[in-house]
C-alpha cells in the first residue's frame, strides 16, 4: 500500500525539465522527490521519505498531473499565465512561442529574467520584448496584468488587440509600457494614472479613442507618445510643472487652442509633434519658452496669427513645421536666424513678406513657403484666394505680445522691427 502510493507519488512529480529550442518535441523528463506544490504532495513525500532523483525519457508526454521544477516560485507563479497567452495567440509566423515551453522561463524568447527590487535573491520575469515578434491575441488581459514583477514590457509592431485590463495598475514595477503599432482599441488606458513609477509611455499607432484625461500631462513620466489613434484630446490650462521630454500628440483630435501654460510647464521638451491634430487660435508667444525643442511641427492644423518672434528664443531648434494653417504677417527674419535649423516649413499659409536672411534660406532649400500670398515669388496662391482671406479682419489676442523676445541674452530684442506690414 505505502509502495502503491509511493510508486503514483513518483509519477506524479515527474518534472519536465527545461527543453531544446532546437527540439521542441524531445521533452526530457525528471523525476524528483522533496519539490513540488502543495501541501497533498508534501505529505506523501513524508510517507515514502526516498532520497530520489531519477531521469526518465517520455517523447513528449503530457502528464496531467505534471509538476514543474522552477528556478523560483515567482517563476512557477506565472507559468501558468504565459501557456494561457500562449493558447490564446492566433498568428506567431517566426515561430516564437515554440521556445516557450518547459520550466526555463527565463530562457523563453522575449522573457527576461532579473532579482525582483523586493527579493534581491528571488528570480522572476523583469522584463518583455516581444517588438517586432508579429504575434496576433485578441488581448493582453490576464498576462501583462499577471505578470507581478515586470518592469518593462515592449510589444511593439505586433498584432494584439483589445483594450488595456484597468488592472496593469497593480503592476508595482512597471515603468516602461511600450504596445505601439499594435491594433489596440478601446479608451484611453486611465489605469495609467494610477502607475507613479510609470515613466515611459508609448500607445501610438492603435486604434485607443474617447479623451485622455488632462492629469497624464502631470504624471511622472518622461515620454508620452498618443500619436496616430482617435483620441480627444484636451491640454489642460493650468499645468504647473511636467516631467515629460518627448511628447508626440499629432494625429488625433484636439479641442480649442493650444494653452498658453503648456509651453512653460513643457520647457524641457525635446519633440513637440502636434501635426495633422485640429489646433485652433492663435501661436503664443510663450512657444519660445521651449528651449529644447528640436522638432516642433504643428503642420496641418488651423492655426492663425503671426509668428510669434518668441521662436528665436528656440536655440536647438533644427525642424519647424506650420505648413498647413491660416497664419499670416511677415516671416520674422529672426526665426529664419536660427543658426540649427534645417527645415523650416511655411508652405500653405497666408504669410505675405520674406526678408533677405529668410531669402537665403530659401536659397539652401531650407524654407518652403509655397502657396502663400508673398507677390514677387513663384508658386503662390492666386490674388483672389489672398485677397479673400484678408478680407475678413483678422486678430489675436495680446497683439503686443509677437514682437515680444522672452530670452534675455537676445542680442537683436532691442532691434527688431515692428513685423508684420499689413495686407
Ligand atoms: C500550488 O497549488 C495550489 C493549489 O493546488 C495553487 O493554488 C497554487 O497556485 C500552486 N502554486 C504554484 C506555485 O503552482
Ligand atoms: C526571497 O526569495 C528566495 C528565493 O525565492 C526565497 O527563498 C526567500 O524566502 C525570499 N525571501 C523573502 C523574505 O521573501
Ligand atoms: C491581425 O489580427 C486581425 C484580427 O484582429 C486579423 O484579421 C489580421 O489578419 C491579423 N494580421 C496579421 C498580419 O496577422
Ligand atoms: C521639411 O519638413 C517638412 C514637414 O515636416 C517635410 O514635408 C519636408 O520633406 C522636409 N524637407 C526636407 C528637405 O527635409
């Protein structure tokens, strides 16, 4: 009887060990005593008490009552979760899921292993990067949000779907969420808002809609990348401070005009892209308190107005981009100055005047102000389009405000003319 009992209690711990990545099917099989789960298995384990560590060689059996032997019991925790996901993914054309079988998790294609902050001699999965895997799910719910350890998580270029689990906002460690390029749906993951240790967040290129709640904007993250989905988008008023450095908006809906305290609170950004979005109202001046920026372009949007000669303030500045609205006045020589800039790109306004440093510009293929209204150049808007769009008088609030230069070591703030000849 105790053998009978012991005999079953062998097959029942027979472990499968880790497999080949060549040899998916050769499944070498170990059996241990002393290891396993449950308290049931710990109390046979007392009734045959045997010192045993046998081999066993089963073509690619699955035992029902299987036990695994993991490295770490975090790693036996979410192995379960990961076969789940693995039963659920609908294309995998790199045949990336045939590595993830057995007990070695951490050697799993896109799984990477690290000591979790909590346990510095515990083992658990850190970090995924499946970008570029091509794999297809109709969701991430109950894997990323099973996953207590992970601190990055990068699936881009993918084809998962499905909207984000409000409880990613469990996940303790993680700071790098990354699921661009994928066919996300849904709202706006709000959980996020509840992820302090969240720096880096990147949903652009799904299909995420309904509005993006204005305190993203005041989380602690460095980037925040919205682009190319059918968010609404509202940039809050009253911004105090951000954190974020790469902030990509373009390609969704905005409502209203660009508040004149986001461009203080996002003085360190490095990329402002607001293109193709539907920005309205006038440019304030306070754009040139972004000292950082290397790209800006707000192409394609309905903003009018002067340039503001603010933007010479823009020191870093190598691409600017208003091609696209209804601005008008003169280009103000002191942006075309700028001695960074590469690519500035006016085209389809209403600007009337280009002086000569802005010429030269235009000599070195660097400024496009195609399809305006400036008389003596080519490939301009008719006389009649010009003449019915300054038919209407047209103003912005705080007039004074465009000829303002709010850097003070600006050696020509005391030169510049009064811009903007009108029509
Ligand atoms: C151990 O078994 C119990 C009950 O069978 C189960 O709830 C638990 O998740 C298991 N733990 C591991 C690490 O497999
Ligand atoms: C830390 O992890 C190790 C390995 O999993 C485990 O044996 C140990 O009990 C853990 N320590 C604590 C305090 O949880
Ligand atoms: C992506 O998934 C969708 C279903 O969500 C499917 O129709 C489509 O064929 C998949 N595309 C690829 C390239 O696997
Ligand atoms: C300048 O920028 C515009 C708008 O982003 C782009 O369409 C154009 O190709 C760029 N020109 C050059 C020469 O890079």
């Amino acid at each position: 009887m105790q053998i009978m009992s012991c005999i079953s209690y062998i097959l029942l711990l027979c472990l499968i060990s880790s497999t080949n990545a060549q040899h998916p099917t050769r499944e070498a099989l170990e059996l241990t005593i002393g290891i396993g789960n449950g308290s049931k298995v710990s109390k046979s384990s007392k009734a045959c008490n045997l010192p045993l560590k046998l081999n066993c060689q089963l073509p690619g059996t699955h035992l029902a009552n299987q036990v695994l032997k993991f490295a770490d019991q975090r790693l036996a925790l979410i192995y379960p979760v990961i076969q789940k996901f693995k039963s659920l993914i609908t294309s995998d054309p790199l045949g990336i899921t045939q590595t993830w079988v057995g007990s070695d998790i951490c050697s799993y294609k896109g799984f990477y292993c690290d000591n979790p902050p909590d346990n510095k001699s515990a083992i658990a999965v850190a970090s995924i990067d499946f970008n570029g895997f091509q794999l297809s799910a109709p969701s991430l719910d109950g894997f990323l949000d099973q996953l207590p350890d992970i601190a990055l998580f990068h699936a881009n270029s993918n084809n998962f779907s499905g909207s984000l689990s409000p409880n990613i906002a469990k996940l303790r460690y993680l700071y790098e969420l990354d699921i661009s390029n994928n066919r996300f749906s849904g709202p706006f993951p709000d959980a996020v808002l509840n992820m302090p240790g969240l720096t880096f967040l990147d949903i652009r290129f799904n299909f995420f809609t309904g509005s993006v709640p204005s305190q993203i904007f005041t989380q602690n993250l460095d980037a925040l990348f919205l682009n190319n989905n059918d968010l609404m988008i509202r940039l809050p008023e009253n911004i105090g401070y951000t954190h974020i450095f790469y902030l990509t908006l373009a390609n969704n809906k905005f409502n209203g005009p660009l508040p004149r305290t986001i461009f203080r609170a996002f003085s360190s950004l490095a990329e402002v892209l607001l293109l193709n979005d539907q920005l309205t109202g006038c440019i304030p001046y306070e754009i040139g308190l972004l000292k950082e920026a290397v790209v800006f372009d707000a192409g394609n949007n309905q903003l009018t107005g002067h340039l503001p000669l603010s933007i010479a303030c823009m020191e870093n500045l190598e691409q600017l981009n208003f091609a696209g609205n209804l601005l008008y006045g003169a280009v103000p020589e002191v942006v075309c100055e700028l001695g960074k800039l590469v690519n500035l790109s006016l085209s389809d306004n209403y600007f009337i005047h280009v002086g000569p440093l802005c010429r030269i510009l235009m000599e070195r293929g660097a400024l496009d102000v195609r399809n305006n209204c400036i008389p003596d150049l080519p490939f301009q808007r008719s006389v009649e389009d010009c003449a019915n769009f300054f038919a209407y008088p047209r103003f912005c609030p705080r007039m004074w405000s465009y000829n303002y230069i709010p850097c003070p070591h600006f050696p020509y703030a005391s030169l510049i003319p009064q811009v903007a000849p009108s029509p």
